[in-house]
C-alpha cells in the first residue's frame, strides 16, 4: 500500500514538474518575442540623425504626462519595453530609461506611437491641441519646474523631471505638481 502511495505521489511530482517546465517556456517565449518587437523597433529610431550607439549611454528621468488633466499610466504593458534605446520598464511608468546618446522626449513619444511638439500632442491614439484651445485647455512642458517650447527636441539628462500638461492647471497647480513629482523616486 504504501508503494502505491510513493508512485502516485511520484507521478504527481512528475505531472507538477510536466506543467512547471511548459510555464516556464510559455513565458520565456512571450519574453522573447516582447524583446524582439522592441530591438527591432529601436533600429528605426537609431535611423533619426544624433542618436548613439546602443548603451552609448545609460541615464533615468522622470516623466508624467498629462492630458486633460489626468495622468497617463505608461505602466500600463502596452507603454512597457517598446523600444530597447528608450523605454519604460518593469510595469513602472514614471522613469524613462535612456540608453543611447542624442534621445530625446520626442523620440519616446514616437517609441509609444504618439508624438509631442509645442501646441500639440498625441498619445493613446487621441489628440490634444493648444490651437483648438476647447474650454481653455493648453498644452505646457516643463522640465525641473522650468517651461520649455520645443519639447519634441529635449535631450533627455539624467535625473530630469519632465511635467507634460494638456489641460487647464494654472501656474499654482503646475507647480504643485512638480512638488509632488520631486517626491518620486527615479528609479534606476
């Protein structure tokens, strides 16, 4: 009896170890092919004139990006890895890790399929214009608490704080913002 026991439990620790190894290779194939999409993305973005080679450089900034007045969530799997230059990662979505040289914020919002200039702005396949200017909403960029005017041409630095706002916040909330943007970690 107790030899019956030891072969189904042995044929148990077989089936358990059967399931283990195909999970295991289901998730390293889907890790694969995520890693693939974005290398072969980032050739694309390497084509653009002034960008490194990859791992010319390695620095992390932070980046919130506001439309509407609500935060875009770039933790979100289909904003993570899209490029291996530049990119989120890890299911975090506030440090933009730069890998090459001669980045810069236009170049990620391309990586995610949108793009940023100074009256306008598109990301998750909407559009938002500071010329339509629909119910005062503006677009505004600031970067370590000081408003830029050519965001798409931003060189990433490293530690930078970067607030992209299409809404109505006036300068009080632009800046209370940024206070509770100094109080993320940037991770590395």
């Amino acid at each position: 009896m107790a030899s019956k026991t030891r072969m189904y439990f042995a044929y148990a620790m077989i089936i358990i170890l059967c399931v283990l190894v195909i999970w295991q290779f289901s998730y390293n194939q889907q890790l694969a092919k995520m890693y693939s999409k974005a290398y072969y993305k980032s050739a694309d973005i390497q084509k653009l004139s002034g960008v490194g080679d990859l791992g010319s450089q390695h620095i992390h900034a932070h980046l919130t990006v506001m439309a509407d007045d609500k935060k875009i969530d770039f933790a979100k799997p289909n904003y993570q890895l899209q490029h291996t230059f530049i990119h989120f990662e890890d299911g975090e979505g506030h440090t933009v890790h730069v890998h090459a040289t001669g980045l810069t914020l236009g170049h990620l919002f391309k990586s995610l399929g949108g793009e940023v200039n100074i009256n306008w702005m598109k990301i998750e396949s909407k559009e938002y214009c500071s010329e339509t200017e629909t119910a005062g909403n503006k677009l505004k960029v600031y970067v370590n608490g000081d408003r830029i005017f050519d965001p798409a041409n931003h060189l990433f630095k490293d530690m930078d704080r970067i607030l992209v706002a299409y809404g109505t916040l006036n300068d009080d909330e632009i800046k209370k913002e940024f206070e509770n943007i100094g109080k993320i970690e940037i991770e590395e």
